[in-house]
C-alpha cells in the first residue's frame, strides 16, 4: 500500500513538473490595436515583452500581433510623442491600447529659422508639411510633389528631362525683377532638396514674413523653403523596403496634320497668293493612299519618334532604430528613369544615344548622447546620377544641357511635314528634304541616333556634424551648440561626337517611279571624336549658437545668439561669402501672451567696402485668445484661437547671376561695366497679419494677410541718363548702363487654410486639407521713360503687375476686299494684311494701326492664385488619396512652332481663315495660313490664352495585409497601392499641345504617371 503511494506520489509529481514547463513554453500568439486619443490608428508603435528582447511594431493600420510565452507576460506599448503603457497578457488574446500623447498638438516642435519652436508658441507666417503625403506622388523630383500643398507656395514644372527638370519655385508671388528663388535649406545648410528621396524626408516648411525670414537677413527677403530629414527612433530595428514601378507618358503632345492633309493646306497657301499648287492631283493620291512611300513619304514625326510610355523604377531600403544613447537612420534609394525618344543602338560604332537616368541617394543620420550634458549628431548624405543623352548637335558647347538640346530635337518634329522625307536610305545613310526650313542638319532621326552620345555624371557628398552642451552649470536652460557642414559636388560630361552625311530621295529621271538618292548638305560621315567637361564646387558652413530656453511660473523664455560663417566655391571662381550675426529672444506669458524679436546683422562680399553688411530686424506679437478666461463658453465649440501680426526688414543680393556690380570693368581700352561704388542688396519690408483657429474638435481655419514693399532693387538707371552723343549712346558697348537702387515694388495678398479631421468608429477615417492663396503685386517704379504723348499707355512696366504683356486688341478678320479698304492702315506692323488676316484696332485716334496701339492685356505668366485640395480616406485595410491642384489669374501666348505656321501645319490650322470656309459659313478659328508673314502672328489678345488650371496631381489606392497574413512571411506590415500623377488636366486652351505649366513651346514634355508600389516593413 505504502509502494503504491510513493509511486502515485511521484507520478503526480511528475504531472504537475511537466504541467508547468508545459504552461512555461506554451506558445500565445495576442493581436490588436494601437490608436490614438482620437482612435486613430498608430503605425510604428514599438511593442515589446518586458525583460526579453523580443518584440514587434504595429503595421500602417495600428494593428500588430505577437507571440508571449506566459500568460503573465507584460507587454510595453512605446511611440515618440507618446506614454508609454504597460499591459498584462493574463488569459487575453486580443488587446487594443489607447496611447495618450505626451505632448499636444499644439505643443509640438516646428522647424523654424535655425532652430525649432512650440507650435502654440510660433508667431510667424509658416506652413509645414509631413513627407507622408509627398510619397503619394510618383514623381522623380521631390518638388514636384510640393505643388498645391503649402499655401503661398507657387510650383511650376517647366520640363521633364530624367534627371533634370526645371522648377521653377515662387513664395507669395513675385516681388523683383532680380533673381526670386526662395533660399533651399536641408537640415539648416543650403543645399538643393529636388534631388532627395521622398523616404529620406520628415517634413518640409515654408518660411513666408519677415519674423521667419530675418535671421537669414540678406538671403531672406524671397523666402526660404527648410528640408528635415527623418532621424532613428529608440528601439528595436525597423527594416522598411518599398519598390516602385511607374510608366510615364507626356500630358499633351502637339497633333500634326498627315502628309496628305499637307499637301492640301500647303497648296491652299499658294492659291492664296495667286500661285499654282504644288502638289498635282497624282501626289494628293499617292499622300492619301500610301502607296509610294519612298517619294511619297507619309509620316507623324511626333508620334514615331516619341515614345507611348517610358518606364521609371524606384528602390528604396531604410534601417532605423538605436537605444537611448544612440539612434540612427539609414536609407539607400535607387531611380531608374528613360526618357521620352525613340532611338536606336549605332552598330558602326556601337553606342547607345538612349536618354536615361540613374540615380542612387544615400544617407546615414546619427544622434548620440555622449554624456548626460553633452550630445552630438552627424549627417552624412548624397547622390550619385549617371545620365545618358544624344549628343543631337555635334562640335557646339552651347547644345551639351538638356533644354538646348531637346529643344532642337522638338523644333525639328514640329517643323518636319509629314511628307518631307523618310529616315534612312536602303544603306542606312540618313535622308532629308532640301525643301526642310530652319538648319538642314536638325533631321530627327539623325540628331537622335547620329550624333554620338553624352554621359554625365554627377556626385555630392554632405557632411554636417554638430555637438551641443548644456550649460546647465551656469544656469539652467543654456546650452552651446556648433555646427559645421561641408559639402562637394562635381559633375564630369563625357561627350563622344560625329557629324553625318545626309541624302536626299529624289525620283530617277530615267525612271520617274523610282528613286535614288543624292548626298547633300555639308557635313560628312566622321568618326567619333572625345570631349570632357567637368565642374564642381564645394561648400563650408559653421553655426556657433548660444541658446536659452526657460520657464519660471506662467513665463516662457527663449534667446539665441548665432554666428555663421558660409563659403560656397565653384570652378575657379572667387568663392562666394557670408558672415552674420543671428539673434532670438521670444517671450510667452501664461501660454496667451507671445513675443518674438529676431535679427540678422549679415552680407557679402557682392557690394563695395562699406556696404557689405547689412542689419535686418524683425518684430512679432501673438495672443491666444482661447486662453483668456471670457472665452471659456465658448470651448465647447472653439478649442483654441490665436491672433499673430508681425513686422521686419529682410534683404536680397540675388542679382540674376551678376557679380560685383559695383565695379567698373575694362576691356581693352574702352569700359565694359560702369560700376556704382554705393550699390547695396534690396530691402523687403514685410507686414503680416495672422488667425489660427480650431473648432468643434474636427476643423481647422487659418488665414494671413501680408503686405511687401521692395526698395532698393537693383535696376538700371536707363530712365536717368540721356542718350545720344554725350549720353548712352556713345557708349563702345550697349548695355553697360550703371545699376542703381532706385526700383520700388509693393505685393499683397492672402492666404486660407482648412481643414477636417474625422474618425468614424475605429476602423474609418477622413481628412481633408485645403488651401488657397492669392497675391498681387504692383510696379511702383523701376526708372522707366515715359513714351510720348500720341502713344495709348504711355507706361509699359510703372503701375502694373510683373510680367503685365502689352499687344494689340483685335477685332476679328478681313473678310473682304472692303474690310481691307475701310480699316485703318496697319501695314507698318508686321505686313501688309490680306484677307483672312487680323484686324487691329486702333487704340489713340491716329488712324494708324502700330506699336502705339499696344494695350495691356491678360495676365501675368506667374499666376496670382495657386490652391490645393488633399483628402485621405482609410477604412480598415483600404486607404484612398486624392491632390488636386490649380492656378488661376494667369495668361500665356500661344506661340511658335506648336501653335504657328511656321514650317509646317497642325489640326487647328484646318479650321484656318479661307473663301471657301467663309462663303461657305464654316467654322473658322485661326487666321489666314501664311507661313512667311507676320501680319496675323504679333503679340495680340487673339494669341492671349487663359492660363488658369486645374489638375488631379495625384491619386492613390492602397490595401496592408492582414497583420497576420503578414507576420506569415515575417512582416509586421506589406502594403501594396497604385497611384498616379497629373492625370487630368482641365484648362481654357483652344488646342491642347503644351502643358499649362509651361512657359515654352520648345521645353521637354511634362509627364502624367502611372504607378504601383509595394511596401514592407520587418
């Protein structure tokens, strides 16, 4: 009995041993979400198992899922910005966490002039963005993406080369007639932000008045756009990769008539003037049926030679995380872009002229707390862009950048008729037309294939590393800080040339149905011959700050004292140099009352001895109203509410590229500048007035209203110095007059803001943002000389906006031989008129149509409003986005080769001024066809467009997995997602054959886009 009990004993010993292991190793798998305050999903939310190593972050739609070895296993919810939260598992498998912010909104940083700031607390004109938004645009230019999203940002895209577009960047308009390119700063060095990786961005913000912009003094007066870049988070490492595939096709090409359409409009020409056709009823057949394409060509050069889509591929691998004493954040992205030509590989020398780009960005961003005290960051970062393009014409520099080039190519599809020539002989010569206008060399096929090729590579290298020290030991709150920054660039152009015979197909006069073919021009068949170009520069940069922040009872204060030192060298250049003193000091009582004083006491070597330093101030006020005690009723419906005005002086020594101005130049023994020892940088004196508003917990509603009044801008002093033999006239070289600062031009506007923020249950959300923005500005003075007295607007520039376009007001066309004969005589421009042609009126009484007669009409190019809806929609693993953006108060000329005919005819040109059209009572549109006069083609209203637009910049569509679909193939989120750029376009041209962003007929497409993504995150 005793022997059955120790064994039962010692069995259930054994059970219950074996229980508990069992219990110890069992494996519990627990999932849920993570949301917000206002349960909106949190992604990124570290969790992990208390006193293990192991863990796992939340996927994009705060949902995670994690396996526990116990049920008393404590799990540890942690995010920046955010509690910490500790939960035991217990018997639960599913369990949702609310994370309370640490900090609200409000209290949030913002990136302002060197340095950061509380949001409640900022006093100046300022809009920020997150990247998040920015990685909705599959766009191979980050500023691209910037477009309708920041209000009082203008962005205008007027090319899209790979791996050179051309932006231009307007903030609150135009103020100048010099250079007005808002100052670009990364992390607090200037350095260009179009090139980086959306993935490698944090934020972006605007720096807009005065109270923003002083401390960059002599720089500030244009604006300053501020690029952050994203930095490592304490925890466990996070593995992200996203790759893209996009194909990208122009937003509108020109459409050019067929050779048979031609042959007609080109015959109506001669008939016209009373001369016979040129092509006979047998070409008219051989044109519309095809049948003899070898001496009978029947072509559509834009669409041969230009691609339907071109493909852009795009790699990015980021790696953050750390411990508290150190964190980082690497990322390496890859671009792979093809442009929008059609070329072939040159056997005989076996080159490929393929325009493409390759793009590979790179950066390592490092904090790491040294000691209690003392901390340090270093940033090191780049490019590197290998770019393949045609040579397209051979032995000139000038055609070695990509808008001379591409031009060239585009001018010529454009002026080639369809019926001109073929591209290449039975022997693979290349073919043109001794009829072809413009340079008999610009063939398309030749430039494109022919030419040889050019490699260009480009590289930077940045560096900034900075330490600050707390100084504590002095008094709390100080701190020193010292940054130091270096940056080199260098670009190396290989340029592998040749030149190429051409011939002409002409019929064989001992068969005329045959052809054979005849050299022409002047250039041979050579061999490849090698160029190099190379350039660089590099940059220095050193910030030494003293800082104070500090808070006793209901009182905020904040100083700083900044010393910069900048150097920028390019080539053998003499560099180009800053020095300035920067100072803060900002006040806050009792979070209601705000104050904020800044300067910049700085300049450059760009003016004389004496004039090289400037000092510009700034004063700033702010009130929050929905802090005073008489507005507590209204919290229930007006959560916060802050008044903010402010004023400063801010200069610019952008002079359009022009360098020490004031001195006097000599070449040879005649003057080549005469120079102004008392020249200085323009003044900006900026007002604003600012509301920032938050109400019923969902809306938001901001609003500024700015005032600018430019002075001293650089101007010549052509309205001050006579001409003739004593005065300009008798200068040895025109255009040498002295500059002054002597122009005044003043700008207002304002500027709306709103927003909706709504979470409906827990798995839907919608937020919508809107902007609006509108500004004018006004000529005060720019030295101008009245225009005597018989002239209908005897000023062309005082009075008016930038860029106010002065023409001729028309009154239709010349219907009849009467028309001619009771109109007023306007042969003294352009030519002598025929009918079909326009009609200008008369504008001061003379009964003589000429320059006099010009009026103002339409708008500026640059617009004066700008606007930009956004809205995001999530519901449960769907998400949906949408960006529109347009312009308005913008005009544009139609003009050139897309638009004229100039060489060759497009579909407008059907609906072309003609006795037959008009007897007929047939629609007409376009005047007379004359391609050798310019009776109809000066700058009138007729050739005036509205420019304003409207388009859908970017829509996106993306699903995330399942966390536990996820977690399957080790994940902790995969998302996939399709997105699209400038899909739709709605505008007031009568053709569509340019994008409305663009300022020339001849620049490179812009692309509409189609994209797919996959997103994964480890």
């Amino acid at each position: 009995m005793k022997t059955k009990m120790y064994l039962f004993l010692a069995v259930l010993a054994l059970s219950c041993n074996f229980t508990i292991h069992a219990k110890q190793n069992q494996q519990l798998t627990v999932s849920g979400t993570v949301v917000d305050n206002q349960n909106e999903p949190l992604p990124g939310v570290t969790i992990q198992i208390e006193g293990s190593g192991q863990g796992t972050v939340t996927d994009t739609d705060g949902k995670y899922s994690i396996v526990v070895h116990s049920d008393d296993a404590v799990l540890v919810f942690s995010f920046i910005g955010y509690q910490s939260q500790k939960v035991i598992v217990g018997n639960r498998r599913v369990i949702d966490v609310v994370l309370q912010e640490s900090v609200t909104e409000l209290e949030e940083m913002v990136v302002v002039g060197y340095g950061q700031q509380k949001k409640e607390s900022v006093v100046a004109a300022l809009s920020t963005i997150s990247a998040v938004g920015l990685r909705q645009t599959p766009a191979s230019n980050l500023g691209i993406a910037l477009a309708g999203r920041l209000p009082g940002l203008t962005v205008l895209q007027r090319s899209g080369v790979p791996g050179g577009e051309a932006m231009d960047f307007f903030i609150r308009g135009r103020s100048t007639i010099n250079g007005q390119e808002p100052l670009t700063l990364v992390d607090g060095v200037e350095r260009d932000f179009q090139a980086l990786d959306p993935r490698e961005v944090e934020t972006i913000t605007v720096l807009k008045d005065a109270s923003a912009t002083a401390v960059y003094g002599v720089r500030g007066a244009n604006g300053v756009i501020i690029v952050t870049t994203r930095r490592g988070k304490a925890g466990k490492p996070v593995i992200d990769v996203t790759t893209e595939q996009s194909w990208q096709t122009p937003t509108r090409l020109p459409d050019m008539v067929s050779s048979y359409d031609y042959a007609l409009l080109r015959n109506q020409v001669e008939l016209q003037n009373n001369r016979p056709p040129i092509y006979d009823d047998y070409s008219l057949e051989r044109y519309r049926l095809g049948d003899n394409t070898a001496l009978y060509p029947v072509r559509d050069f834009v669409r041969e030679f230009i691609r339907d889509y071109s493909p852009m591929q795009r790699v990015n691998v980021n790696v953050s995380g750390g411990t508290e004493k150190m964190r980082y954040f690497t990322t390496v992205g890859y671009l792979y872009q093809e442009g929008i030509f059609k070329t072939e590989k040159f056997s005989d020398y076996d080159y490929d002229p393929k325009s493409k780009a390759n793009r590979v960005n790179f950066r390592s961003n490092f904090d790491i707390d040294l000691t209690e005290n003392l901390k340090m960051f270093l940033n090191v970062s780049g490019y590197m862009q290998k770019k393949n393009d045609p040579v397209v014409v051979p032995n000139n520099a000038g055609y070695l950048n990509d808008v001379n080039a591409y031009s060239i190519v585009i001018g010529s599809l454009l002026q080639t008729p369809s019926n001109y020539h073929n591209d290449i002989t039975p022997d693979g010569e290349v073919l043109t037309n001794s009829l072809k206008g413009g340079n008999i060399n610009n063939v398309p096929y030749g430039m494109l294939n022919r030419t040889g090729f050019r490699n260009t590579q480009t590289n930077q290298v940045t560096a900034t590393l900075g330490v600050e020290q707390s100084l504590g030991f002095i008094t709390q709150g100080l701190s020193a800080k010292v940054v130091v920054s270096y940056d080199a660039f260098s670009s190396n152009q290989q340029v592998r040339q040749r030149t190429f015979q051409l011939y002409e197909a002409v019929k064989d006069p001992l068969a005329p149905d045959s052809v054979i073919y005849q050299p022409t021009g002047t250039n041979p068949n050579s061999t490849l011959s090698d160029a190099q170009y190379q350039t660089f520069n590099n940059l220095f940069n050193v910030d030494a700050s003293i800082n104070y922040a500090r808070t006793f009872d209901k009182h905020d204060v904040t100083g700083m004292i900044l010393l910069n030192r900048y150097q920028r060298v390019v080539n053998i250049e003499l560099p180009y140099n800053y020095i300035g003193l920067v100072g803060r000091a900002t006040y806050s009582y009792d979070r209601r009352y705000l104050g904020e004083v800044n300067f910049g006491y700085n300049g450059s070597e760009q003016f004389a001895p004496g004039h090289k330093m400037g000092f510009f101030p700034s004063f700033s006020l702010g009130w929050v109203l929905s802090e005073e005690n008489f507005m507590s009723n209204t919290t229930h419906w007006l959560s916060f509410a802050k008044l903010r005005a402010s004023y400063g002086q801010v200069g610019n020594d952008n002079m359009n590229g022009a360098r020490f101005a004031f001195l006097t130049l000599w070449s040879g023994s005649h003057e080549s500048q005469i120079g102004n020892n008392e020249l200085v940088w323009e003044k900006a004196n900026k007002y604003n007035v600012g509301l920032e508003t938050r109400f019923f917990n969902n809306f938001g509603l901001d609003a500024d209203i700015f005032y600018e009044k430019r002075n001293n801008i650089l101007i010549p002093a052509t309205g001050l110095i006579p001409t003739g033999v004593f005065g300009t006239g008798g200068v040895h070289v025109s255009g040498i007059i002295p500059k002054i600062n002597a122009g005044v031009i003043e700008n207002k506007g304002f500027e709306l803001t709103g927003s909706y923020q709504k979470s409906f249950g827990r798995e839907t959300r919608l937020d919508i943002k809107a902007n609006a923005a509108f500004n004018r500005n006004k000529v005060v003075y720019l030295s101008e000389v009245l225009l005597p007295e018989d002239y209908a607007y005897r000023l062309r520039s005082t009075g008016y906006r930038l860029g106010q376009s002065f023409g001729y007001e028309t009154a239709g066309f010349f219907n009849t031989e009467q028309d001619l004969l009771d109109w007023y005589d306007q042969s003294g421009v352009g030519a002598t008129p025929k009918l079909g042609d326009l009609k200008y009126k008369d504008q001061n009484g003379d009964g003589v149509i000429d320059e006099k007669d010009m009026i103002p009409i339409g708008n500026p190019e640059v617009p004066e409003w700008t606007f930009g809806t956004g809205i995001n929609f999530q519901h449960k693993n769907f998400d949906f986005s949408m960006m529109w953006q347009g312009a308005a108060a913008r005009s544009y000329f139609l003009t050139g080769q897309k638009i004229w005919e100039t060489y060759n005819f497009n579909e407008w040109h059907k609906e072309a001024w003609s006795q037959e059209r008009y007897e007929s009572g047939k629609r007409i549109t376009y005047p007379r066809l004359e391609p050798g006069s310019n009776a109809s083609k000066l700058q009138a209203d007729f050739w005036q467009v509205n420019g304003d637009y409207i388009r859908l910049k970017n829509i996106e569509l993306g699903y995330s997995l399942p966390s536990r679909a996820a977690n399957a193939i080790g994940a902790s989120s995969v998302r996939l997602y399709v997105n699209g750029l400038n899909l739709l376009t709605f505008d007031h041209y009568p053709v569509k054959y340019q994008d409305p962003e663009q300022n020339n007929e001849l620049l490179y497409p812009v692309f509409k886009t189609y994209n797919v993504g996959l997103n994964i995150s480890f």
